[in-house]
C-alpha cells in the first residue's frame, strides 16, 4: 500500500471516528475528546508543513497540556511517518497503544465469515458501548466523551459486534476481528472501501 493511500484511510479514520475538537497546525491535524480513544486525542501528522519540528512539538504540548492530556502521536507505516517516528524517540516519546488496520479491497464485496459471527447494526447501543468503552480502556466519566463520538460517527453507518472469543485468545489475520477479538467498529461511508477495526 503506498503512503499516499495509507495517508488517505488515516483521513477517512478520522473522519469516521470524528473528535468533539479539531485544529490544523501546519500540515498536522491535532484532536481531542477529552479521555476518550486514542485517535480523537491525538496528533495526526498528515503533511510535514513549513515550521520546524521542535516549534510544532512545543505547540501539540500545550495544546494538550491545557486540555488536561499529552500530546500523542497517531503514527503509520507510512515512510513520511518514519523520520518523525526517529525524531519523537530521540525527544523522549514511547511507542504505545498500536492499532491493527484491516482493509477490504471492496466493501460491497465483504461478507464477514468468521467464528465468531460478526453482527451489524445502525447504531451502537448499550451493549456495544460498554464493550468499545472497556476495549478503549475510557474512565467511566470521560464515557460520555464517547458517547458523544459515537452520535458524530457520519451516516449511513454501521456497527460491528463479535460475540465471543476465539479459542487461542488471537483472531486470524483474514478475519474482521481485533486482537482481543471482544467488539470492533465497522464505520461505512456512501460505499467506502475500507474496513478499520481499532483495539
């Protein structure tokens, strides 16, 4: 997959899974949704921009910091992702939190057949909720946070719920599943050609 195509499925992620706040900063998209997952409270690095890298490190952490979090940096395979990758670790910045992205080449085409069944539904309910709530790790007060990205999610839209577990704690890579394998969100868009389950 070529980073221009990975760029665009990070956008259309976004997109999908919409923050309550957004600001540019220099070819960066920086989010927040106090608490809530990890990629509506993070930095989005989408274009280098012009302002030098220690300039833009310094504005994500007060953004942040007066928000009452840290700056995170919502990373990809990307080769434009590498360098920044190289250059957080020199500053003192941890990998964490990874994210398997699974795509369909097409949507329409996609017919989940795994064991577990996979189920779909418009909206998410209590159920679900509960389950992306404990998955994303979110405190039960910053659940309306969640919530509230929940009610943004564009439609038409769809809800994926996987019951059970896999036998050996791990869900094969074909499958539409998380690692844990406990409640994925499948996010349509006028017939989008992607799938992105996020742990």
């Amino acid at each position: 997959m070529s980073d221009d195509e990975i760029l665009a499925l990070e956008r259309l992620g976004l997109a999908l899974w919409p923050p309550a706040e957004r600001a540019p900063l220099d070819g960066w998209e920086l989010t927040w949704s106090c608490g809530a997952t990890r990629r509506t409270r993070s930095v989005h690095p989408f274009a280098p921009g012009q302002l030098a890298l220690d300039d833009k490190l310094e504005r994500c952490r007060r953004l942040y910091a007066a928000r009452g979090g840290q700056a995170l940096f919502k990373l990809t395979s990307a080769v434009a992702h590498a360098a920044l990758d190289r250059a957080l670790a020199e500053r003192g910045w941890a990998r964490e939190g990874e994210t398997a992205v699974l795509v369909h080449e097409r949507l329409d085409a996609f017919r989940p057949s795994c064991d577990p069944p996979v189920s779909l539904s418009a909206s998410p309910g209590e159920e679900w909720s509960r389950e992306c709530t404990r998955l994303n790790e979110v405190r039960p007060h910053n659940r309306g946070a969640l919530l509230g990205i929940q009610g943004r999610v564009p439609r038409p839209r769809a809800f994926a719920s996987v019951a059970g577990q896999p036998e050996d704690g791990v869900a094969d890579a074909a499958e539409p599943v998380s690692a844990d394998a406990g409640r994925g969100i499948v996010e349509l868009r006028d017939r989008v050609e992607a799938i992105d389950l996020e742990q």
